[in-house]
DNA sequence: TGGCCGCCTTGACACAGATCAAAAGGATCG
DNA sequence: CGATCCTTTTGATCTGTGTCAAGGCGGCCA
C-alpha cells in the first residue's frame, strides 16, 4: 500500500505570479467564485503541490489541517475498515474540491491514480477568505450539496442495486462525467481498475468482469481494450441502471 | 404507500409573533446562525405546517421549491427504485434542515414516521436571507459537511460490511443520536419499524430479526420490547461495527 | 373480550455474488 | 525477444443473505 506524502514539491509563489489567475482548472473549480482582481488574495495563500501515482495525500484520521483543489490528474477518494476492506466514494479529477470535513480530522484517504497536482489552502486560511468573500462560500455550499445528492444515489445504489444495476450506473455516470449538459459521450477510457470499480460498487473484481462480459455479449456495449468501452445500446443502459433519476411513479 | 400532503396545517404568523424566538428545537437547528434582534426576519419568511403520520411531505422528483426545517417529530428520508425496492438515507428530527439539493427537483422523499411538524422557506426567500446572514450560510455549509461525512461512512456500511457489523454500526448510531458528547445510552427506543431498519442498512425485515437474534444470544444487547433495546457490550459491538473512526493503521 | 391486522420471528430452501484457482493478456525491462 | 509481474478473464464451488412460508405476538377496535 502506498505510504502517506513526506513531502509535496512546493512551488514557490514568486516563480508563479500567475498562479491562480491562469489556472487551467480555475473554470471549473470553486475558485471562479473569486474575481480577477481578487485572485491575487486567493493566490497568497494557496501552496500548489504534486503527487506521484499511488501516493496517499490525505490520510483518514490524520489531523485535517488542510482544504486542498485539484488542478491536474485523478485521485481515489476511499475509506478502510481495520481487515483492509475498502469502500471507494469518488473518483475525483481537475476542479474537485477536498477537506470540507468539519472535524478535525480527514473522514477519508485520496490516493493519486495519475500523478495529481493541486493547491493547498491551510484551514484557518480558508476560514477567513470565506468571511471576505461570501461568493465562495455560496459556492462550497453548492458543491456540498451537489455531492450529498449524488452521495444520496450511491447509497441507492449500494444498498438496493443488483450487479448488473450497478455496472450500468457506472457506465452511465462514465459516460456524463464531465460533460455539464448535452449528449453523454459513447466512448468511456476508464482510468480506475477492475478492483477501483468493484470496490466503488460494493463488488469484487471477478463480479465486475463477468458483468462487464454479460453486457458485451448482450451487446449493450463493446469492450475494445480493458480501458475502452463503448456504450452501444443507451436506452438499455438507462432501463437496466433503474432510470436514472427518475420521478416514481408508484 | 402514504400520499403527498394536499394541504398543510399553516399556522399565521399573527398568531405566533414569537414563532422562530421561542421555537423549541431552535438550539439544535441552523436558525441558531441568526440572532435573536433578527428572528422577525426569518420569522417572516417562513410557514409552520405539520405532517400526520405516513404523510410523504417531500415527494423525491417534484418541484424543489421550499427548504425544511423539522421542529417536531421524526421523519425517515428515502429513494425509491422503479420496482418499489426503497433505500432509506436518513431518519431526521427536530432541527435538521432538509432540501439542500441544488437541483430543481428534490433528490428523496421524507414521510412523516410520527407527527412532524416543521417550518418552510421558500428558495428564493431563503436566498434572499442567506444574502443577509452569512452566518446563516456558514452554519448550512457545517450542516452539508456533516452530512457528506455521515454519507461516505454510510456508503462504507452499505458497500463493505456484514450483516453484523451493519446492524452493530447502526445500534451504536443510535445510541450517540443526540448525544453531542458525553457517554453514548445503553438504552436505546427504536422509532422505526424492523423494515424501516432493513432498508436503511440495504438488508431485508429476516435478516435484521435474525442478527439482532443472535446479538441478543450473544449477550451483546437485551431486547426487552420490539422497539427497545438495551446495550450489554459496547466494547463488543464497537469491535463489530469495524472500531467506528479507527484511524487505519495498514 | 374476542377477533382482526400488522409486525416480528423462525425455519427451509434458493440464489446472487464471493471465494478459490488457474490461465491468458499486456506492460515493462533487461 | 524472452522473463517477470500485474491485471483481467474464466471456471468451479461455496456461502451469506434473500425468498418463501408459517406461526406468534401485541395493539386496536367493536
């Protein structure tokens, strides 16, 4: 198992002047609740750092001292039990935003799948730059709720689901990621593995490969490498994944 | 299965100058961000109404249109799958706020499991007020957190655990419900039913009566009634449940 | 007081998904 | 180009929990 960061790569403020206002992730991230002329406060107390793939840059249990931002790669976000069972909440990419925790420690670990780059706020830091600035607080609000929604859906999931449901509201959930509205794309490149997938969806590897076989023998998708897969018959998908978010209609 | 509510008990302000001042579960909710030379603010924007029991008085997929804020009673909170089966993802009492979803329709539904009553703002009011009281703000974003936080360990229940360690989970949950600090009861009063339970823990009515069974022969709890249970070996069940917040030492 | 009805418990059996095992890819590296 | 290692796939079998079924208990109402 990866170890916990010893030592991020530091990059000092002044090699960067630019460093929030040209950030790529910025658009997507809650920074944008933050003006231009504004951003230079923002920058001050942002520490912008790095992890290798598999390192484990938050820790569960570990003192929560910090608020971090991705601005570049993937994570796992997971919690263990004490036999190393592992439940994986999210997998979180450019724009996500960590640490809103309330206690006074980290309620998960993030492990890098890709190397991960992201700024690092210090808690009480934060604290007063949300007092200053009232836009960004609305928008952590909203970015909690969003996620307590989906957390809402996973927890149908985990609880309710059959394998297959659960493998078709991966794929579709793939399949939207990233793609704020109009169509969901056909083509999904997994980034996570076989077991990062079963252990999102409360299964075991073999589970997700033999459900994985089934729908492409049924032909609701193809599987052209073990990172591809295309997405052949939606609307099965959707009817097979309990359609998502629906209204009952019982 | 119980219909959503045609009319609500409202109660006119006129009636109650001191509606949100005296409000007994004001303590244990966010209204207590706001002071009380500022109640006839909040006061004014909201409508005591009340919910009999069985009563679905959030109906998930219909028009997100108010904020909730339990004063009275418990509710239990649920997303249902086209076939019936339900997940429970809450149960909810006096002081917790409910409709955070940023979207414009609601994630779950809330039925009445005793008589509710409970205050309702309009979203656009509540935005208004948020505007005005950035504590007001601050304290829901607390709220979100927490609840994001409870949602992931949930998730690990739901995801990883065994029957047992769900159910011993569960007990200690509601042995610390409303309990901020201090020790846990060892006397606990169950509002749900066995099916309410099951499908909170993603199990079904048999599998919860069997386990609590054996816990019961297992000297871990006494089961006096069907609704009461009595905490024999925290130590045990606190083994069971996984060591709740262990910080992992893998 | 007795009958009804809903909830809970218990038992017998079934099955989805876990576990165990082995082989097949596919990447990396000397 | 082969060796090694890791991930994935596939097969055989096992098992925890679900399903089906039958009582039991307690509350409520007439």
């Amino acid at each position: 198992m990866a170890t916990l960061s010893q030592r991020h790569v530091v990059i000092e403020r002044s090699q960067l002047p630019d460093l929030c206002v040209g950030c790529d992730s910025r658009a997507a991230s809650v920074c944008n609740a933050i003006e231009d002329r504004d951003m230079a406060r923002l920058a001050a107390i942002t520490t912008s750092s790095e992890a290798p793939v598999g390192r484990v840059f938050i820790q569960e249990g570990e003192s929560a001292d910090n608020f971090f931002n991705i601005t570049l790669g993937t994570a796992r976000l997971f919690k263990l039990l004490p036999d190393g069972r592992r439940q994986i909440t999210g997998f979180v990419g450019p724009g996500h935003f960590l640490g809103l925790a309330v206690s006074d420690t980290y309620a998960f670990s993030a492990e890098a799948m890709e190397p991960v780059r992201f700024c690092r706020f210090s808690r009480p830091r934060l604290r007063v730059l949300l007092d200053d600035f009232p836009a960004l607080e609305k928008r952590l609000l909203e970015v909690a709720a969003t996620e307590l929604v989906a957390a809402q859906e996973q927890m149908l999931l985990l609880g309710r689901k059959t394998a297959v449901e659960r493998l078709a509201s991966f794929l579709l959930a793939q399949s939207v990621m990233g793609v704020p509205c109009g169509h969901p794309r056909a083509h999904l490149t997994l980034k996570m593995t076989r077991g990062d997938i079963a252990d999102y969806l409360g299964l075991t590897i073999e589970t997700i490969s033999r459900t994985l076989t089934r729908l492409r023998n049924e032909r609701l998708i193809d599987i052209p490498s073990t990172t591809d897969v295309i997405i052949r018959n939606h609307a099965a998908l959707v009817n097979l994944a309990g359609g998502l978010n629906r209204s009952p209609t019982a």
